[in-house]
C-alpha cells in the first residue's frame, strides 16, 4: 500500500454515524459526523453519499473502506439491521457505500465488522499487552455490547455477531426488548432504556437523554439512582457470565454510559467483584476504561480496511 493510497472507516452508531478518511498509517485526515436518531433511513443515506463525497475529493485514491456497525449485521451482503436504528433493515450500506466512490471513479475493496469488534481492534493495536493476553471488551453506551480477544485477535463467530451479548437475556421472565427477545441486558443498561426505565421508577423531572438522567442522579434524585444502579447490575452480571464461558478475567469497558458516569460506573465494578467471588478461577479480576473513547469504532474500522489490502 503506498503513501498515496487511503482508507475510509465507517462507524454505524444508535445515536450517529461517523466517517473519517485516513493515511494507510490509519491517521486521521478529515471526518464527518452524522445524527442517525429518529431520522429515516433516506435521509441517513443522502448524508451519508455526501460525506463519502466530500472525502473522495479530498483524497480520490481510496483503496479500502471498513465498517463498524451496531448490529445485528450480514458480513456477506454488508447489510445493517442495528436495533437502535428502527430504519435500518437490511440497510444496503456497502452497496450506497460503493456507489457513491464508484461515482467519484474509486472502486475500493470493502469489508465490514460489529462495532465493538472494531472498538477492541482499536484497543489492541494501542496496548501491546492484548498481543498475549485475553480480555472482554464490553461497551455501555446506548445500546449494550462486547468483544472477546485472544492473543491479539478479536473473535468475530460464524456470522460476525460475536459479542452480541447486549440481547443475551439476564431474567429468564423478563420484559420483553424491543428487539424481541426476553429480559435483554440492553433493556436494563442501554443508555436510552435506562430514560425509560427512569419514568417507569418514577423520575418526575422531564428527560430526554441519560446525560440528564446521570445529571439527575448525582444531584440525588434516588430513583434516577436506583435505575442506573439497576443497568450497572445487568451488565455485571452478563459480563460475568461471559467470564465465566471463557474461562477470563481482565475486563475493558467503554461507551458513552460507562465513560461518563462514575455511578454506573462504580456500581459495574463493585458488582463484578462481588459476583465472580464464588468462582476462585476468576479471583484475579481486573477492569479498567478504554483507552479510546467515541472515536475508537471509527479507527477500528480503519485498521479493518487496512488489513483487507495488505490481506488481499
């Protein structure tokens, strides 16, 4: 890949998309976000063509796009289907993706990844100690979800949902997700279920986002408390179980919720500690923040698209 060549890195978010055109070092050169919230899917797209757009003119030798995206996700199609995204289904983004350089006279290769994965792909190319190690990379924002390494690689499954663990369920009599499955982690911990969850355990104060729930709980409104204690013990205890499968112990958080809110952030902690006890395998538990915050999906994205050339 020479100097002249560049990527594009695509990270597909519940509450934005972000596009970012990168060196074949995987150095940010330019990016773009975009509000993906409540917004049709025909809308989406035409911002989407616009930046893919904006950055072939930048740069036109794109080479190589990757993508990082909610899932649940189609590896062969490089079709969306994100849970947050109600007009995402099967969403053809590879296909617009290719047209859209096509019109600009790029024809690039293209692959595609959850966004988690992408985060931990970030994550391990910043820390060489993942290089000989396994950890579980687990991501609290507005939807829930994971990522296993091992030894320096990420495990994407059969079909690239590995780590989908955000729709494993924790009660077996739950409510039902809006994704259709029972008592699913994310209908506890997702940062927007949790505004939900709020108004249910009685949070009087209007709310729109969980900035102002955690807003809310720290200034001591208990119930607000109370709902962000009780997404902090799901996820705890989903991460447990994950642990527990894989035989792990070193646990890497991110995600707007966890990044943001000391709450549940102390509460995720405490909880893990407490749940693993019985399980002596697991004593030698450690857990620490990410060392890249929003931006990490979008790099790893990159480093996808990087690896498919130097692959290929």
């Amino acid at each position: 890949m020479s100097s002249s060549q560049y990527l594009i890195g695509i990270d597909v978010g519940g509450t934005k998309i972000t596009i970012g055109l990168y060196s074949p070092t995987c150095e940010l050169q330019q990016n773009y976000r975009i509000d993906s919230g409540n917004r049709s899917a025909a809308d989406i797209e035409f911002d989407i063509r616009n930046a893919i757009s904006e950055l072939a003119k930048i740069q036109s030798s794109i080479v190589s796009v990757g993508i990082s995206s909610a899932g649940p996700i189609d590896l062969q199609r490089i079709e969306i289907s994100p849970v947050n995204i109600p007009g995402f289904r099967k969403f053809p983004l590879g296909a617009i993706v290719l047209d859209q350089l096509a019109r600009n006279e790029s024809k690039p290769k293209i692959a595609i990844q959850g966004d988690i994965i992408g985060m931990a792909r970030a994550e391990i190319s910043l820390d060489s100690t993942l290089q000989t190690s396994s950890a579980f990379l687990v991501n609290a924002g507005t939807g829930i979800g994971g990522a296993l390494i091992a030894n320096g690689k990420v495990l994407t499954g059969d079909t690239g949902n590995s780590g989908y663990f955000g729709h494993a369920s924790v009660t077996f009599d739950g409510p039902t997700c809006k994704c259709g499955a029972i008592g699913c982690v994310e209908f506890y911990a997702g940062g927007s279920a949790m505004v939900s969850r709020a108004i249910e355990n009685g949070v009087t104060q209007p709310i729109t986002d969980f900035a102002e729930l955690n807003s809310l709980a720290e200034s001591g409104d208990q119930a607000a408390r109370r709902t962000i204690e009780i997404g902090a013990s799901a996820i705890a205890q989903a991460t447990v179980n994950v642990m527990l499968i894989n035989d792990l112990s070193k646990i890497i958080c991110t995600g707007g919720v966890a990044l943001s809110s000391e709450i549940f952030y102390q509460k995720f902690i405490s909880d893990l500690a407490l749940r693993v006890r019985p399980h002596a395998f697991l004593a030698n538990l450690t857990v620490r923040k990410a060392l890249l915050n929003s931006s990490s999906a979008e790099l790893g994205a990159a480093l996808l698209a990087r690896e498919v050339v130097f692959s290929s």
